[in-house]
C-alpha cells in the first residue's frame, strides 16, 4: 500500500526521496535525521528530524508513572497485589497513586496520544541502530484518519 501511494502521487515520492538522501549523507547517528509523516487524508507528507518528534507528536507515558512503575517491580519481585500496594502508598503516598492509576486508565478510556513512551523509544532505538549499522532504513509514521481511534502506524522504508 505505501509504495503504491508514492509510486502514483511523483511529489510525495520526491519528498521520500530527498529524505533517503539526506539519510545516505549522514556520516553518523544525529538528531537531525528525517522522519516523514504522511497524513493518508491529505496525502500530504510532512518531514520531520528525530528532535522534533515529541513536540509534533507527544507520547502517553501515563504506564511509566513512577508509582506503576514501582508496583510492577515489586510485583516482579514476587509481593502479592496488596503488599505491593501497600509499600507503594508507604513510598509515594495512598494519594499519588491513586492519582497515578487514575491517568493512567484515562489515557487507555480516553486516548489522547497517538502513540507511547515505549513506541517512541523503540523507533529511536531502531533508527540510530540502523544508521550505526549502515542499514539506510527509515521511520515512515502514518498518521490515523481523523474519526479513527487508530495509533500513529511506523513502517520501515
């Protein structure tokens, strides 16, 4: 599906291919690397660097709350559900973690992002692997249509 979009609107693929060569030119792994967007509504493509992701496109990081995340590592350690709970009210307040747990099941009710903490880290992970690996893939995010509640979508190019 990518490729025959590019392949049949020739500015959209004279963007990617400006991207791939500013790719192919980079002696090493930088934040300003490029990161189309294409918006499938408009069929338009946005290019981004790797620095601006996050402001374009903020991430959900309610799940790594530190009170969620303390929970899960002494879940992980072997406490029951309610021992860990109690320790994490002991460490960080009944409050905070209720608080916590609160946005947390907002954000998966209610999304508000487009995509989360671990999403964003792995493509950035990939990314740099594969320029440091002379592998010239990139990041191509798609953005959902508007009435979807569809995450932003990465294919490899």
């Amino acid at each position: 599906m990518i490729k025959t979009i590019f392949s049949e609107l020739p500015q959209l693929q004279k963007q990617l291919n400006n991207c791939q060569q500013d790719l192919k030119q980079a002696k090493n792994w930088h934040a300003d690397l490029p990161v189309p967007l294409l918006d499938r509504c408009w069929l338009k493509l946005e290019v981004l660097k790797v620095a601006e992701l996050l402001c374009r496109l903020p991430v959900d990081a309610s799940a790594h709350a530190p009170e969620l995340v303390r929970f899960q590592e002494l879940r992980n350690q072997g406490h029951n559900p309610d021992l860990a709970e109690r320790i994490c009210w002991d460490e960080f307040t009944a409050e905070a973690c209720h608080l916590a747990l609160r946005r947390y099941w907002e954000a998966q009710e209610t999304p508000k992002y487009l995509w989360n903490l671990d999403s964003y880290l792995n493509l950035l992970r990939r990314y740099r692997s594969n320029v440091e690996e002379g592998n010239l893939s990139m990041p191509l995010l798609i953005l959902p249509r508007g009435s979807d509640r569809q995450l932003l979508q990465c294919h490899w190019l």
